[in-house]
C-alpha cells in the first residue's frame, strides 16, 4: 500500500477525481479510453472500475466497443427522449 502521508484526505481526493473523470462527455470520453488502455496493457478490469466507481461490467463493455467499433464508438452518445 501507498505509505505516503497526505496533507488532503485520500477518500476525498479519490471522489473528487471520480467526479471529475464524470463532469463532461470529453471528460467521460478520456476515461473510458484511459481504462480500455489499462486493461490491454494487462490490469484487471475489476480493479479498474474499483477504483473509478465504474463496474467491471462496464470496463469489459468499453474493451468490447473499442475492439469491435474503434475508440470513436467510446464517445457518449447524445440524451435521447423529452427534455427536462
């Protein structure tokens, strides 16, 4: 484990990095790239989505999409249906 000693609370840091990674369909793009690229180069899908607050599911989900339809197709897609 990590014995460095922080200044800011490592829980807090980690939710403000999830919300982050969440803010913007750029930001959610990146991330999905960020973890496909993790688990190619050999991290488990599980461990990944741990620690994104994301499912494994959806970790395997973006690998699928990516190896099938390329990194383009990791794009959010537009909300559909009536306005709020």
């Amino acid at each position: 484990m990590n014995k460095r000693k922080y200044n800011t609370d490592p829980e807090m840091l980690l939710q403000q990095g999830k919300a982050i990674m969440s803010s913007s369909d750029e930001s959610r793009y990146h991330f999905r790239v960020f973890a496909v690229n993790m688990v190619l180069s050999g991290c488990s899908a599980s461990q990944i989505g741990a620690m994104a607050g994301v499912s494994k599911v959806a970790v395997t989900g973006w690998v699928k999409i990516a190896d099938e339809q390329g990194f383009e197709a990791l794009r959010p897609k537009g909300h559909k249906g009536r306005a709020a």
